[in-house]
C-alpha cells in the first residue's frame, strides 16, 4: 500500500519552497524535504504568487492509499521579511492563516488563542526555512503563515470543534507521512512482530499505541519502545495475539485519553469505536468522592489533559489514576483469561507519569537487561 504525507509535511514543503523563491527571486515547482521518518518527500509546488516582500505557493495533500478528509486540499505557506529588532537572533515566526484552527481550551498543549500547528509540523517548517536562509546566506527574519483556504468547511466533519479548536483544520503529524490504515494490514504486521519477538527467545513484550507513547518511555526511562510492537488502537486484538504466541507478560504505555478507554473494557480504541473518555473520567472521579461540581468540570472538558488539572485540585490525582491503571490490567487480564500478567504505565503530555502499576517497576530492569544486550 502506498503512504501519503501529513498536512505539517506539505505546510513544511510549501514554506520551504516561498522562502527559497523569496530569498532567490527565482521559481520553484518542485522540492524536496526529510520527514522525521526519514523518508523524502519530493512535493510539486502549485499556485505560486511571487512579490518584493512575500511569496505564497501550495502543496497538495496526497493521504496516499489511506485517503482522509483532507487528502486533496491545498496547503499554502505565505513567507515574508519580518524586520528583526537591533542584536537580536535570526527568528522564524510561524503563524497560522486562514483555514488554520486557533486554540480555544486549555489541555491541547499550546496556549489559547494559538494556532493549531502541532509541534512536530512546526519543529519541520522552521529547519526547513532555516536551511533556505543559510544556503543563501540570508541572517534576517522572515514570517510563514500557513494558509489552507478549505479548511474552515473541512474542520465542521472532524473532531476540531470538539476539541475546542475553530475556524480550520489542525497541522499534524509525527512521523510526517501517512501510513495506510488498513485494518488488517496493520493486525497483520502487528503479529509479525509479535512472532518476530517470540522467536528471539522473549516470552514478554512492551507494547504501545503510537508514537508519543514511545517517546515518553524513551524521554522518561530511557527505553526505545521502536524495540518493541506498536499495536494502534487494537489492544484487544494485541492481547489475543499475545494469548496465542503464548507471551507471559505484557507492559503496556499509553496516553491517558486513549488508555482510560481500555479501563472501561473498550478494547478498541478508535474514536470511530467509542469515545466516552470524560464519562469513564467521571465515574472514576466520583469513586474517589471528589465534589460534584469538580465532577461537572470535568464533563465539560474536550480532552483528558483539560482535566487534570481539576483531578489535581481535588488532591485525588493519584488515587484516581492508580485506579485507572488497576482496572485497565484487569481487562486486558481477564481478555487474556489469565493466560497473561499485564502492567501498564500512564502519562499525560502536560503532566508525565501519572500512574504506574505495582508491577511495572521491574519491566525497567527486564528492558535495561534487553537493551545491553542489543548493545
């Protein structure tokens, strides 16, 4: 199956590219750029409009065989001079345009009234532009706003406006392409590298659904998940593998907002599945007896992340999330008919660890040992 590119991808091709025309004078319809994967994206430049002091041109959304709602549309990067103040470093401020969401809640990471370019897509259009200005030797300042004239209609069919995020799309992506989504593509190369796993001999396996997952373990334990098996959003399926392959033990790492689901015994994870995170939220709060209307805050929030911030208030952070992390092992237990002992660890963005179950501590040495011996 063929991938496609993320949206911060094509903002991050489209900067690259109005800077260079901005900086030479000269056009550009095609350029290259290195995703965080390390994959290169040879983007085609459309919609050019070159001026003395801002060039604006757009790349085209291409989602590959896993086509999303945005697949398609275009991306635009307006870059300009923007006048730099006396001894002060080169800056490369970015900004979003029109078709670009704008923060309005609190637990999305960035402040209120930002735009809703994740940091992964900005950390891409900044090298890109830096790059641009040392190939030509250009130690000014320059602004990219990224524009997608479609993105205010496109953002109504998402989870934007839920998530307190108006008026466009958001400019994502950690990997910088898109991998197709095949359901059983993805089951299938899951148990591959279960099996891969099996036969080196583990009779254990760290899992997690994606990417930040594995950048918390590594940031915060020093452990590459990478080592490991990603398994999406099909943690039941996972756990069946497991069962069949006959592993002894699981660890499993997470974001709250998607594991918190897995303590309801949902075991597919999916939004499309079932999202009822701030219900499940609740009703662990309200066994933990905190106030009603703390309770009431929390039904109210977008994203678990907004909610922390009220746990901690209600000084029952802890025991909530202890509890969380309890029942999330005993599903996945009782999925595996006991067949597997499984341990979890949960982290919050804003927030780091926010529980770890009783058994995980000694995953660290089993994975210290597993990595010295990669060595």
């Amino acid at each position: 199956m063929r991938y496609g590119f993320t949206t911060g991808s094509c903002a991050a091709a489209a900067a690259k590219a109005a800077a260079y025309m901005l900086l030479t004078g000269q056009k550009k319809t095609e350029i290259a750029i290195e995703t965080p994967k390390g994959i290169i994206y040879q983007a085609q430049i459309v919609d050019i409009n070159q001026k003395e002091n801002e060039v604006s041109c757009a790349v085209e959304k291409d989602g590959g065989d896993d086509p999303d709602i945005t697949t398609g549309i275009l991306i635009y990067a307006k870059v300009s001079y923007l006048a730099s103040l006396e001894n002060k470093e080169q800056e490369i401020v970015i900004k979003g345009g029109k078709g670009v969401g704008i923060i309005t809640r609190l637990g999305l990471g960035y402040d209120i009234g930002s735009a809703a370019i994740n940091r992964v897509p900005r950390a891409m259009i900044k090298k890109e532009v830096i790059d641009i200005c040392k190939t030509f030797d250009y130690k000014g300042s320059l602004q990219v706003e990224i524009i997608v004239p479609e993105g205010e209609k496109i953002a109504k069919h998402t989870f934007n406006p839920r998530l307190g995020i108006v008026g466009g799309i958001s400019i994502l992506g950690t990997s910088g392409i898109v991998e197709p989504m095949s359901s059983q593509a993805l089951l299938d190369t899951i148990k591959i590298q279960l099996r891969q796993r099996k036969a080196l001999g583990f009779d254990y396996v760290a899992v997690s659904p994606g990417n930040y997952g594995m950048e918390f373990m590594k940031k915060a334990y020093d452990y590459d998940l990478d080592k490991s098996v990603k398994c999406s959003n099909f943690i039941g399926a996972v756990v069946d593998m497991a069962v069949e392959l006959e592993f002894k033990k699981m660890l499993l790492t997470g974001h709250i907002g998607k594991l918190i689901k897995v303590a309801g015994g949902i075991m597919n994870t999916h939004s499309k599945e079932a999202d009822c995170r701030m219900e499940l939220l609740a009703a662990f709060a309200i066994r933990e007896h905190i106030d009603l209307y703390q309770v009431e805050k929390i039904l109210d929030c977008a994203t678990t992340e907004e909610a922390i911030p009220i746990l901690e208030e209600s000084k029952k952070l802890n025991q909530i999330m202890n509890k969380i992390a309890e029942r999330i092992c005993y599903y996945m237990e009782n999925r595996a008919m006991g067949k597997i002992k499984v341990d979890c660890i949960l982290y919050a963005n804003g927030f780091g660890e926010l529980a770890i179950s009783k058994g995980a501590r000694e995953w660290f040495t089993l994975l210290e040992q597993e990595q010295e011996q990669q060595i």
